[in-house]
C-alpha cells in the first residue's frame, strides 16, 4: 500500500481529474463566482465554512438585512447574531467570527472598507489576516483565493473528512498539511472547481453522514474512485445475528398425582322385624327407621275434615286380638266376603 510520499504529482493531478469528472455527473460543471467587496468576501467565507454555497448566500442575506447597517451588526451580541444566521452550522461560532472581522476593519480603518487588501501581496495579505481574532483557517485561505487568486486549496472541517475517507488524503495529516498536500495535485486553475465539488460532495446530506466517519483502514489515492462508487450504494447492513433455539430439558423428578380422599363412611344399624342389620350410610346423611317412615301423614281434604290415619302393621295384629269372640271370623262391615 503506497505513502504519501511515494505518490507522485503525476498520479495525484490523475486521481483528482477523475474525481472532478465524476463530481461533475453530481453537480454540474458550473462553478459560482462571488463578486463582492473584500469585507462582504470575508463574512461570506465565515458563513460558507462547513455549508453549502447557497445556504451561505441566503444567511449572509438575511444577516445584514436584519439590521440597519454593518456598525449596528457589530456592537450586537452574539446570541442575536446566531438567531440571524441559525440555518447554518455552528451560528454562534460564526457570529463571533464575524463580529471580530467588523471590530477589526473598523478599528484598523474607521470605516468598513478593506478593499486595500487587493493591493497586497499574499505575504502581507496573511500578515493582516493573522491580525484578525478568532479567524479559522479555511477562512483565510478562502479570502486569499477568491481576492487575491491564490494557489491554495482550502479546505474546512467537512471538506477534510470527506478527503480522508475518499482516500485522497493519508489519515495521519492534519488539515493544514492535507491541503498542502492536495496542492501539489492541482493546477492553480483548477483549485476552484476542485474545492467547489468536494464541498458539494461533503456537504450533501446524502453522503454526509457517511463521510464524517473514520475510516476503517488505511486507503491511498488509488482508492479513491472505488470509495466514491461504495459511497453512492446504499451502505450494507450487519447481519443480525440468529439467535440459537432454547433447549428445554426435562426434568428428572416424578410429578405425584393429586390423592383424593374417600369419604368416610360411618355404619348405622336399623332394626328390621326384631333383627338387627347392619346397612351402609354415608357420612352425614339421616337414617331414617321403618318406624319413622311408616307413620301416616295427616291429608287435609279441600272441604276440610282431617282423614283417618292408617293403622300401621302392628295396631293392626292388636287390634285383631282384642277383638270380640263373637266376631271372629266375620269380615269387617264393608267388606266384600271372599
């Protein structure tokens, strides 16, 4: 796997055509030009940092329409400079870069003219620019490019990461040797249009995402273009992984089937024609003599006289005994004579 120091301008200058004419299918070959005063540049390069072109024409719009004129955006805080700008990331960030740049050009100049940076050159334009607080580096380098034209490829924070995921950048530079780094690919023509598509690529919220992730491996320029066909596929998901069937063991011991208890049974003894014999009652349960079932039960008729009641076996025998010796043998009166 190749170094960086072992690729060569030749392959680099290769590798980033290729990637320009595939960006160029995504985003079209126009490149937008920004033909602004130098201070409306700078606070325009505070609002492009880390944002598409367009997001950052429409917020530096509403930014200074939302006040009366520059002075006023100055002396304002920054919690009413991020409400301003808050479509774009990191607002209260770039409030305070821009506030800086105001306070700057001001106290340098009384007025908020700094079109005397176009007469400088790029040593002293830097110079002046170091002068300014809280000014990021993309920045700069965005104001030397675009006032002065020079040969310099800026590079933000998004900008950066898609660079070392690509592959175009080894992963152990940091932002400003990348950029450096990148250059020596580059003709100085060609900066512009460079640095345009791979912000659009970066800042596309398709792929953005996915390119703010570390790369898993080391990849180098010959990489590139394979990268950015795997970034335009849906990225594949993990497998999930297929849980194994629970294994139900029985279990050893014997399960014990309920008992059910018999009722008890209690023994009554019922008198029968002077014997006594045992019979069976469950528990509970009256027992009832022949005694008691043979008395007669007492019937009301409906005109209301009682019935006579019936003699039972044994008043009966009696009553044949007592009975006179006169009528023995004589049927009862009512009685058919058999």
């Amino acid at each position: 796997m190749g170094t960086a120091k072992a690729t060569k301008a030749a392959d680099k200058s290769q590798v980033c055509r290729k990637l320009v004419q595939a960006l160029q299918k995504l985003y079209g070959k126009s490149v937008p030009v920004i033909e602004q005063p130098v201070l409306e540049t700078m606070l325009f390069g505070v609002c492009l940092e880390d944002n598409r072109w367009d997001q950052a024409e429409t917020s530096l719009k509403s930014l200074i329409g939302s006040y009366f004129d520059l002075n006023e955006i100055r002396v304002s805080s920054i919690s009413e400079l991020a409400v301003a700008l808050a479509p774009l990331k990191d607002a209260e960030w770039k409030g305070l870069r821009i506030r800086a740049i105001l306070r700057f050009v001001f106290e340098s100049t009384y007025t908020y003219d700094f079109e005397k940076l176009r007469r400088q050159t790029q040593e002293q334009a830097v110079k002046s620019l170091k002068k300014v607080r809280e000014l990021s580096p993309f920045v700069r380098d965005f104001i030397l490019q675009e006032i002065l034209g020079s040969h310099i490829v800026c590079l933000d924070s998004s900008m950066f990461k898609a660079s070392r995921w690509l592959g175009l950048v080894p992963l152990a530079m940091d932002q400003t040797e990348a950029a450096e780094f990148l250059k020596g690919g580059l003709r100085k023509s060609e900066v512009s249009e460079f640095c345009h598509l791979l912000r659009c690529l970066s800042t596309d919220p398709q792929y953005s995402a996915r390119l703010s992730e570390q790369p898993d491996a080391e990849f180098t320029m010959d990489d590139v273009m394979d990268r950015l066909t795997e970034l335009q596929n849906p990225k594949k998901k993990a497998p999930r992984p297929v849980a194994e069937p629970v294994r139900v063991e029985k279990s050893a011991a014997v399960v014990k089937k309920p008992v059910v208890e018999k009722p008890v049974v209690e023994k009554a003894r019922v008198p029968e024609k002077g014997k006594e014999k045992e019979k069976t009652v469950p528990a509970g349960k009256p027992v009832a003599s022949k005694a008691a079932k043979a008395v007669p039960v007492v019937a009301a008729s409906k005109s209301g006289a009682v019935a006579p009641k019936k003699a039972s076996g044994t008043e009966s025998m009696k009553s044949v005994k007592e009975a006179p010796k006169g009528l023995k043998g004589k049927p009862a009166p009512g009685k058919p004579k058999k």
